[in-house]
C-alpha cells in the first residue's frame, strides 16, 4: 500500500520500446512505486489501507537486485512494534489537526509528526530507572 520511497529513477542502457513507447539509450526513466502499488489489477482495493492482508507483490522494499535487504527484518520488525503499541494503549486517539507530512526529500514521503492522546497506564514490569536505582539504595 504504502512505500517511503514513491519513485526510482534509472537511464535507459539501450534503445527500446516498451509498450509502444520508444525509449533511446541514456534516456532517463522515473519508476513510480506509488503508482505501481495501487495498481487495482494487481492489488484489491488497492487504496485502503488493510492491516491482515495476504502478502502481496507490493514494491515498497524495491524489486529483484536492488530489493531492500532488511525487508524481512522491517516485517517482523513492524508486527512486533504494532501489537506491542495496540496492547500497551489500545485507547490512542490521533490528533488528525496534527499530523504532519515529512517534507525533507520530494522524492520521499511519510509522516513527520502523527501525534497521539492515551490514558497513561502502569509501566510493564520493568521499574523505571529512578525506581531502580532508589531500590538499590535500600539494599545496599
């Protein structure tokens, strides 16, 4: 659905034609991931966002050579961080006003600021560092 990096660009190496447009060598060509990720005959409802959807030939991470090495590691990475936020403050709300969009590259997009309300609740099991060390003390 979704992909940081919404456009490559790459120079043609030889004269070709690609679907009926003639391209010539050290033309240069824009790939647009953005696009091609919402292409309704490859992905159903291509522009919802669907957080069980069955794996997909999507090209956020990129495509055969040039594919992101971590994209495996940013899958699991990203299931661990949403079931862990949705368990620990399942009550967010969004600021919508809020939210801004990253403008640092126009070739990337994203969100760079997405500000959240929640009821603060108990920390995990873990004590907090002054907690920690204020127990140390006593024992010591």
């Amino acid at each position: 659905y979704f992909s940081v990096n919404q456009q490559l660009s790459r120079t043609v190496t030889r004269d070709v034609v690609v679907h009926g447009q003639r391209l010539r060598r050290n033309d240069r060509v824009i790939i647009s991931w953005l696009a091609a990720n919402h292409d309704e005959h490859e992905f159903e409802r291509p522009d919802e966002v669907v957080l069980d959807r069955v794996r997909n030939r999507h090209l956020a991470f990129g495509l055969g050579p040039h594919r992101c090495i971590g994209s495996h590691l940013a899958r699991i990475m990203f299931e661990v961080m949403v079931k862990a936020v949705l368990e620990r403050i399942p009550d967010y709300r969004v600021d919508a006003d809020g939210v801004r969009r990253y403008r640092g590259n126009p070739s990337m997009t994203g969100l760079g600021t997405l500000p959240v309300t929640f009821t603060p609740g108990m920390s995990w099991k873990t004590p907090r560092p002054c907690e920690r060390s204020a127990t140390s003390r006593r024992r010591g």
